[in-house]
C-alpha cells in the first residue's frame, strides 16, 4: 500500500486498523486482517494534518480547511459531525480523550480547544488564538490533563476539568 502525500497515521485501539491520511483531503482505512484499504467517500475540503482512532469506531481529522471531523468507521460514506468555525486555522492536530468522550485540537491560530463528542458541542476553549502556533496536543493517561505545546517553545499543561491552567513550562 503506497498514498501519496501521506500526512499522518494512526492504529487503531486494538491494532487491527490503520488510519492514513494525505494532502487531497482523504482518509484511508486499512485492515491488516483481509489485507484490503478502504477511501472513506467524505472527505476534508483540503489536506489532513493529523488523525486519531477511537476504540467506539470513530476517526478524527483536523486538517487545513480550519474543521475537525469525526468518522464512524463503520459506515465509511458519511461524517459522524463536523466542528467547523472554531477554528481560524489549519488544526494541526486531533487527540481523543483516554474514556473517548471528549477530543482535543490544536490549530496554527494558537487556540487549544476541547469538543464533547457525543453531544457534538464545544467543552472548553483552553487557549484563544494567539500569535504563537499551537503545535501539538494530548491528553495524560488518566484524562485528567491536557498537555499543548507552542512554536515560541512553550509547554502548557491544562486541568481538563477544572477547565484552567495547572502548569505552565516557559
């Protein structure tokens, strides 16, 4: 299996899948055990950044068109939801939760931002758009924090559910 302009990768919870995604907006599902790859039919309007794979069978992609998407793997025809106008941005990157109730991105606009994934609504914005890029988000083990890193080098880590800042690496 060869994709082009491949972006990002992800396996699945229990190994048995692999998520990829490339620069035409497109997600590839690969299953190690027939061996085949299946192009969900819905895709991004441009490239995707980053992908993350839940066990409950859902996709998420944040991608340069400013939107985070969520697939359900098993109808690979439609968009679970789509978060659009949160972000001014390309989302850079997509991280589910431990418990995969919540899912965290982060955009080239700085912000940092937390959606409810069965309520299909924002949780939180933990960091407003600022001049410094927001390069990479992920949840602690336990789902208790969440962790951003920034291209001025800085290292914030978040309490997700006191919705504040616990600690901040300057």
């Amino acid at each position: 299996m060869c994709i082009r302009d491949r972006n990002d990768i992800a396996f699945s919870r229990n190994s048995s899948f692999l998520v990829l995604s490339n620069e035409e907006g497109q997600i590839i599902l690969f299953n190690y055990d027939t061996k085949t790859s299946q192009v969900f039919t819905q895709r991004h309007t441009q490239g995707i950044l980053s992908v993350d794979f839940a066990s409950i069978g859902l996709i998420a992609t944040g991608s340069k068109d400013d939107t985070i998407r969520i697939y359900n793997t098993t109808s690979l025809t439609t968009v679970n939801h789509t978060f659009t106008g949160f972000f001014t941005n390309d989302v850079v990157n997509v991280y589910f939760s431990p418990n995969e109730t919540q899912i965290a991105g982060c955009s080239l606009d700085g912000s940092v931002q937390v959606f409810n994934v069965q309520a299909r609504t924002l949780y939180h914005i933990f960091q407003q758009p600022s001049t410094n890029r927001c390069n990479t988000v992920h949840y602690s083990r336990d789902g208790k924090y969440l962790v951003a890193g920034f291209s001025n080098g800085e290292v914030i880590i978040y309490d997700v559910s006191a919705k504040n800042v616990y600690h901040n690496f300057n």
